[in-house]
C-alpha cells in the first residue's frame, strides 16, 4: 500500500484523502502537477490507482495501475498492469514521443521498474536465502 516505499524514483508524497485508503492523492515528481489517486482497494486482492489527467508541453496524460494480488496454493502472486495514454495537442510532430521511443529512454525505463518490482518483491517476501530467488 505505500507505494512510495518501493517507486522510490518518484516523490509519492502525499497531496490529500486518507494515507493508504480509497482517495488517496500523491504527487509523482517535485514542483510538477503530476498526480496519481488511489481510486479503488479491495483488502488482499486489488488496488487500482489512477494518474490524473495532466496537459505538460502540449501532451494530455492520462493512466491507470492495477496491482491484484492472487492466493495460490502456499504462496501469492502479484500482477501489475500498468498503462498509460498520451494524447498530443499542439501542431507538429510530438518531442515527447520521441523522447519515450529511444533506446536510451526504453532502457532507463526497463531498468527503473526493474529496480522497483525487486525492491517490491524484497519488501512482500523479505531477502531471498538463495541469489537467484
């Protein structure tokens, strides 16, 4: 439920609503209107966060995460989906979108989440006894 404690790349501070219920509203980056809210928990299955819509350099962003949490057996799996839309307003071709398309910004991307789902798996299962768990 804080998210902060493992997108650690982001701000995640808290804006309004009740820490860690339904209507929770968090800033993702310092000093920019970049907001996400908890919109919807169901305790032990489900957490739906929405980001908030945002206009930043003619661009409309707009996305939702959904984490569930799946009892299996001896053990539970998490899945998240994570998806975002970006809508370009202004005239010309969208610098935003080739920024998001580089190489250099795909692999910073894939390395940042890799970096907060391990630190989310250390926090849920706690360090792993044997390296490669």
């Amino acid at each position: 439920m804080d998210l902060g404690s493992w997108m650690y790349d982001f701000e995640m501070s808290h804006v309004s609503g009740t820490v860690g219920e339904e209507g929770e509203v968090l800033r993702l980056y310092p000093g920019q209107d970049f907001f996400s809210q908890i919109t919807s928990i169901v305790p032990n299955e489900l957490m739906v966060v929405a980001n908030l819509p945002v206009a930043f350099k003619g661009e409309i962003a707009t996305g939702v995460t959904v984490i569930t949490l799946n009892g299996f057996q001896s053990h539970t799996t998490m899945d998240l989906t994570i998806s975002r839309r970006f809508t370009w307003q202004a005239e010309g071709e969208n610098p935003l979108k080739i920024t998001r398309q580089s190489a250099e910004f795909v692999e910073h991307t894939r390395a940042m989440w890799g970096r907060f789902l391990e630190r989310l798996r250390t926090l849920s299962e706690g360090p792993s006894q044997e390296q490669g768990q």
